[in-house]
C-alpha cells in the first residue's frame, strides 16, 4: 500500500501531486538537526548511518541544513560526508567535499553595529552574547564559560577575540545567544535591521542576522539548478522558524510533531517528533526503504 504522509492542518499549504502506488521519486533530503533529526539530548538516530548507506545506493543526495558551522557538521557526519552537501550557517555556506559552492557574506559595518547592539544591551542587563560566524572560524568577546558551553555545541572551531569585528574572515552571519528568552528581548533588539538584513529567530535561546538574500531555502533553489532536481523531488524536514524557507523549496516538506506552529502551518505534512525518530521514519515510509 502506498505511504500516505500525514497532511498538516487545512490552513497549511496544499498537498503533492498524487501519484501511484510504490516510491517517491525523491532526488534529494534536506534535514535541519537540532529539534529535527537530532534528539533532545543532540544525538543522531541510531538508523542513520545505515539509511545514508541506502540512500547512497539509490542515487539520492542527503544534505544536512543547519545553524551550525560547516566544520561542526562535517565532523558530526564524517563517517558519510564524501559527496555530501552541507548547507551551514542557515544557508549562508553550502560547501561539497571541502569545495565551497556558495556563500553569502555581510558588510564589515553591519557586523560591528550588531555587536555594539549587544554591547548595549548587556549594559541594560541582559546577559546575551555574539557569535560572529566566519568562513574559518567563530570569534566571540565573552570567555565566560556558561557562554563557551552553548557556543561549542554548534561551532567546534572558536575563538575568543578582543574585538569580533576586526576579524579577517569572511563572516556569513552574527548569531546571538540570549540565556532568556530571545523572542522577548534579543529579536526586538534587532528590529531596526530588519529592513535591510534577515533576523531569523532559530531556537528559544538564538537569533540570526544574516543578508536578506540569504536563508536556508535560497541555498536549496541554488543547489536544485545546479544539479537538475526539481522541488517535487525534494523532501525536507525542519522544526523552527528558519526552516520556513526551506521548507518552501520543497513539495515534500514536513513539519515535525514537535514543530513551532508557524511551521507547521507552512509545511505540508507532519512528521513524527525528533524524539520519536521522525525524519528517519517517514524517509523509510516514503521512499520504501527496508526497515532495520
């Protein structure tokens, strides 16, 4: 019997062609990690490396779509990276086998008025912190290491430095790390930005600023040219708010279980929670995969 995903609510968008019974013809699966593929404890299903085997035999490209800095995720995927696209730092760096594909790099000046923002506002008494995201490298000011424990878990190469903004690197985006909640005051902070650069609220804790051109699902529509893949044969999966666009770029998109609502009401299916296996569960189901 042919998978049935199911539809998100009817305000979402409307549902794929229908088509016959057996597997998708599915060229290409963009996952987000954190809330999506990854548990609540940052960790891989235990399936996946035998599923990115599978999905290597059959032609189709797997590509990790994250937050996270390219050497995080090529380490966290280096027992399958060769031939792997990684579209990092929400999009603004799409890199294949140590080759960068393409990037989306912000005006020296902007990166140091976010920075004096921060500044500012830890002077209000708000306890936030900058990571200034470089092609090699993360630089943030504070040192503190309440702060250096949330800036590894996404950016494995980091540095402390006097001032972030005279780094030389090309920086793709300035994520801001609010031990609050980031929606109540960090995000308002960087309203005045917004007009010309993209303040993406990506987790409860993070916010992202980054070019108005750049976003997870511009890297995708640049990734689906290059390579001859149309959207109806691309699945993608995402959970926060910067998975909208990606979601978009994709006509077998899913919302986890677990998603914010606004995803939810953008994706066309749902999908399990991350804690309950999901994306690895609906790839099975959608692409007929032999479950293990």
């Amino acid at each position: 019997m042919p998978f049935s995903p199911t539809p998100a609510p009817p305000h979402a968008a409307a549902q794929p062609p229908a088509r016959d019974a057996g597997p998708a013809d599915i060229r290409l699966i963009v996952t987000d990690m954190d809330g999506t593929l990854l548990d609540d404890d940052k960790q891989p299903p235990r399936r996946l490396w035998a599923v990115l085997e599978q999905l290597r035999e059959r032609g189709v490209l797997f590509s990790p779509a994250s937050g996270r800095q390219y050497a995080t995720l090529a380490r966290e995927f280096s027992r399958a990276a060769d031939g792997m696209v990684f579209i990092a730092e929400n999009g603004t760096y799409v890199v294949r086998d140590g080759v960068e594909l393409s990037s989306d790099t912000l005006d020296p000046a902007v990166v140091a008025e976010v920075l004096e923002t921060v500044r500012r506002l830890n002077a209000q008494g708000a306890d936030v912190g900058a990571v200034v995201c470089g092609k090699e490298s993360a630089y943030v000011e504070r040192a503190d290491e309440p702060f250096l424990a949330e800036v590894r878990r996404y950016y494995v190469q980091n540095r402390v430095v006097a001032d972030a903004a005279a780094v030389a690197d090309d920086i793709l985006k300035v994520a801001l790390f609010d031990f609050g909640s980031v929606e109540r005051v960090t995000a308002p902070a960087l309203a005045p930005f917004t007009a010309t650069h993209q303040v993406v609220v990506s987790g409860h804790h993070w916010v992202d600023l980054m070019n108005r051109t750049a976003n997870k699902g511009a890297a995708i529509r640049r990734l689906q040219r290059e390579l001859g893949i149309t959207p109806a044969q691309t699945m993608a999966f995402g959970d926060y708010l910067n998975d909208l666009e990606m979601l978009d770029a994709a006509e077998w998109s899913f919302a986890m279980a677990n998603a914010h609502p606004e995803v939810v009401r953008r994706a066309r299916h749902l999908a399990p929670a991350n804690t309950d296996d999901g994306v690895l569960r609906t790839i099975t189901r959608v692409l007929g995969l032999p479950e293990s």
